[in-house]
C-alpha cells in the first residue's frame, strides 16, 4: 500500500506471548474495522520491547473511534488476549 493513502498509524497492539496473527487475517479485520480499503498493517520490533503490531490508515479515517472498538471486537472474537494503545490523531 502507498505511504500516500495509508500514512497515519492509528493502532498499534501486542499479543499475548506465543500469539500470533497472520498478515492476511489481521489486514481483512482492519479493512472492516477502519471502514477503509487504503489501510496497511505491519509487524514492527521495537529493541527491548518485542513485537507490536501497527495498522496504518488516511489521515481522514472516517471514526477512528469507531474504528479502534470494532479492531478491539475482531481480536477477542478471534481469540486473542492483546494489548492496545493509539498513536494517531
């Protein structure tokens, strides 16, 4: 995905130890959950802090509020114990 669309890391989360989700399902869960096509995910290490998961998305993200319950909602449906915290605007 073009930096040019999906440029604002909205989220970003950690799995519980020994979790993992795989790019594919973590980026259709974003397509729904952001309401947005031009979004991204990436897998980020971060030295001394492990893996985080980031999901990137237009500046204009139609509720980013929203957005972050329906993320927050695919996670535990799917079984996942996470942490989870904001970084966009």
């Amino acid at each position: 995905m073009s930096r040019s669309t999906a440029d604002v890391r909205w989220l970003t989360f950690r799995l519980k130890n020994g979790q993992s989700i795989g790019p594919d399902q973590l980026k259709d869960g974003w397509v729904v959950a952001s309401e947005s096509r031009h979004c991204d995910v990436r897998r980020e290490s971060i030295e001394g802090a492990g893996v985080v998961y980031a999901l990137y998305g237009p500046p204009d993200l139609p509720s980013p509020r929203r957005a972050e319950l329906r993320m927050r909602d695919f996670l535990m449906r799917s079984g996942y114990t996470f942490t989870m915290g904001t970084l966009g605007h």
